[in-house]
C-alpha cells in the first residue's frame, strides 16, 4: 500500500512539471571539465532569469559545492540516510542558483542498493517541478546511477576533451546508453580546446564513429575553449561567467546556456525524475506481487 500511495503522488507532481528541463551532464572520464561546465552554465541561465538547481550526483568524489565555495551543512547521503529531507539539503549559489551537494571520500556512497536510488530519486522527483532547468553533475564512466539520472533526463551533454582516452571513454559512455539502457539523443560539448577548429575536428571524430558503429548522429551543442581566467577562477572559487565576463569561455557559455533556454523539451513520457522513480517503485510492487504468489 505504501508503495503504491508514494506511486500515486509521484504520478500528481509528473503533471505539473511538464516546463522543466532536466538535463544530465556527463563524461567518460574525469578531468575533462564536466563540472565548470554545469555551474557556470547554470550561473549564465540564472542572468538569463531562469531559475536553476544544480545537483550534484557524483556521490563518492563531489566537488560542485567545493568549486562554488559553498558551505553545505547538509548533503544527499543524509537524505539517504533519512537524516534530513532534501529541502534541508539546499543552498543558494551565485547569481541566485540552488546547488544539492553530494558527499566525497565516502565509499558507501559509491554503490547504492535499489531501494536507496529509488529513494534519491523520488526525493528529487518532489522539488524538480519549481525549477526551469535542473543541471545534473553525474560521476564520470558508466555506472548504474549515471545511467538512471540519464535515462530520465529530457538531454544528455557528454563534455569530451582532445585527448586519445577522453574520445575512447566518451564513444563507450555513449555505447553502453545506447545499446543498453535506449538512450539515443546526445549533446557533444568539446571542452578545453584551443579552438572552434580543434573544437569541430573533435567533435567529428566521436561523431564519424558513433554514426558507423552505433548507428546514431550525435549533435554539436557548443564549444568551449580553454583560456587563462578558467584557471584563475578554479583557483580562486570563482566563475569565468562573472568573474571575466569578456572571456572567450564566458562568452561560449552565455552561447550554451542562450541554447539551453530555447531548446524545447522533447515531449517523451516518463521523462522526469519523479515518473522515473514512480516506475522504479510500480515495478518493485509488481516483482513483490509475483513473488508472493
């Protein structure tokens, strides 16, 4: 009965957050940038007037909160361990943003059993509905929560560097969501490249292969370079967005998130977080109902 009611809320808040957007970001390896791509891609949706959460879902490594100099006394392994709900769980960010940390040098947040993901994932399913855009920073590679959080999100951005491992991770990230779990739609983000150029050639490369042996065209969503300030600005806990605004990756940003606010939500059912969850838990019930026969 309790899943079953929990099921029946979900399916009530799924029809009133038909405006959001959720959109994974992602990537096959560390260190190629993925999260400076999120937050100030989500800094640069905030001027724009949207309003934005960040989560923050690499649940072993977490940095969002570190990057942005944030204090988050409360994070998403307390709402796991059921010691706070998730609203206790956000913090204000720049330019106005929401930012849901995650917790890092954990192990026991590295692998969660079923019932724990369905639990973050109705947690979250219950708030996404006042927000625009909601930005998820997923661990890097291929595990069973970077597949979940991507299976529900409206978009996938696979952020890829120019270098030999970053290309090969990224096309098997893109294999395994495509053979396995029926994801077909994919933004490319090249990152830290030294040009639009670099940025194309890159790009055309994972394209070229995903076309030949998966079968799928990829997208170009937009390129970022690689210029000083970035660097300046990790340093200091700062954002290229606000900080140089005149920057060559600050303006692509603005470029990014002007893309993100006018592209429309593909109008897939199932397609947001609470849904995903209310299936994930409509399908334990089911396995229950057989087992008890």
């Amino acid at each position: 009965m309790e899943i079953e009611d929990q099921a029946t809320g979900l399916r009530k808040l799924h029809q009133y957050s038909n405006h959001t957007k959720i959109i994974t970001v992602t990537g096959g390896k560390g260190g190629v940038g993925k999260t400076n791509v999120t937050i100030n891609t989500a800094v640069a949706l905030a001027k724009l007037g949207l309003k934005v959460l960040v989560i923050d879902t690499d649940l072993g490594l977490a940095n969002v909160d570190v990057m942005l100099g944030l204090r988050a006394n409360k994070n998403l392994s307390h709402v796991i361990a059921g010691i706070c709900d998730i609203e206790q769980t956000i913090v204000k960010g720049p330019q106005g943003i929401e930012v849901i940390a995650a917790t890092s040098g954990t192990r026991a947040m590295v692998s969660l059993s079923a019932s724990q993901e369905q639990l973050l994932m109705r947690a979250i399913g219950t708030i996404e509905a006042r927000y625009d855009v909601v930005l998820i920073d997923t661990a890097a590679g291929i595990s069973d929560m970077v597949m979940r959080f991507s299976r529900a999100a409206h978009e996938v951005f696979v952020v890829v560097c120019d270098e030999p491992s970053s290309i090969t991770d990224a096309y098997a990230l893109i294999k395994v969501m495509t053979r396995e779990h029926r994801v077909h739609r994919f933004k490319i983000i090249p990152n830290m490249v030294k040009n639009a150029k670099e940025g194309m050639e890159l790009f055309h490369k994972l394209n070229t292969v995903a076309q030949k042996f998966l079968n799928i065209e990829l997208q170009l969503l937009s390129i970022i370079p690689f210029d000083d300030t970035l660097r300046v600005c990790i340093k200091k806990q700062k954002l290229v967005v606000e900080s140089y605004p005149l920057a060559s990756s600050a303006i692509a940003y603005r470029g990014l998130a002007n893309k993100v606010q006018s592209m429309e939500r593909p109008n897939n059912q199932g397609k947001d977080l609470g849904f995903f969850a209310e299936k994930m838990l409509v399908n334990t019930a089911n396995l229950r109902e057989v087992k008890s026969e």
